[in-house]
C-alpha cells in the first residue's frame, strides 16, 4: 500500500490542492462565484481515494493568503509539486489520483459560476504544467 504521510506531508497535498481552487477563484473574482466554486471543487475532493482522501479530508484546513494573487500562487505552485513528489516517493500509486483530484477541482471551480474565463483557463494551465499532467489529466 506505501508509507503513510505524515500530518506535515498531508497539509503539503492540502496546500496544494486548495490552493489550486482558491487560484482559480482569484482569476475571476467575486463573492457570491467564490462560494459556487468552492462548493463545485469540493465533491472533486471529497471523490478522491486512497492516501490522497485521507489526506485532503482529514484534519485542519490549510491556511492561505488571501490579500494577493501572487501570494497564493508562491504558496500553492510549489506545494502542488512537492505533493507530487511526496506521493511518487510514498504512495506512488497515488500520484495521478491526486493530479485527477486538483484538476478536477479546479476546473470545477471554473466552470461553477458563468463558465470558464481566460484567466481561469491560464490558471488550469499552470497548475497542469506544475502536476505534469497532459491534457487528459494523467
């Protein structure tokens, strides 16, 4: 099955993936989309399997800048690619599902109020390009 991640290793795959969703509603600001989309992301979330839905579902929330985009990003872009790098050395099993999860999140985050934007569409993008995932999400 893998080595179990540690509560450190498990807020650096929340970081991430949380922080994938919040980058995507800072693409496209607004309120009352910021609570559509966190709804939408989070059954992408509460659907994972394996180490990666122990880890997103249990304990503490991370916490995230809120004030600046390039804040949230500097957080979130290396914490997306330390997670890969955690889960591929741990449970690299894991390591697509919790590509699928992120993305899954955070396109549903786009698409949860009035569609996908460009500027959500160029967020997606650099997160895929962080995951390593192809256009399909593998």
């Amino acid at each position: 099955m893998g080595q179990r991640l540690t509560d450190d290793e498990k807020m650096t795959l929340k970081t991430g993936a949380f922080g994938a969703v919040l980058m995507v509603s800072n693409a496209d600001p607004g309120l009352f989309a910021l609570f559509r989309e966190s709804f939408a992301a989070s059954g992408a979330i509460a659907g994972a399997s394996g180490m990666v839905k122990e880890a997103l579902t249990s304990g503490p929330l991370p916490k995230l800048p809120r004030d600046s985009a390039l804040e949230v990003e500097s957080l979130v872009l290396p914490a997306l690619r330390r997670g890969i790098e955690i889960l591929a050395e741990k449970v690299p099993q894991d390591v697509p599902v919790y590509r699928a999860v992120v993305l899954a999140a955070a396109d549903r985050a786009a698409r949860a109020h009035n569609g996908v934007s460009p500027a959500e569409a160029e967020v997606i993008a650099r997160i895929r390009g962080v995951l390593g995932a192809d256009a399909t999400g593998r």
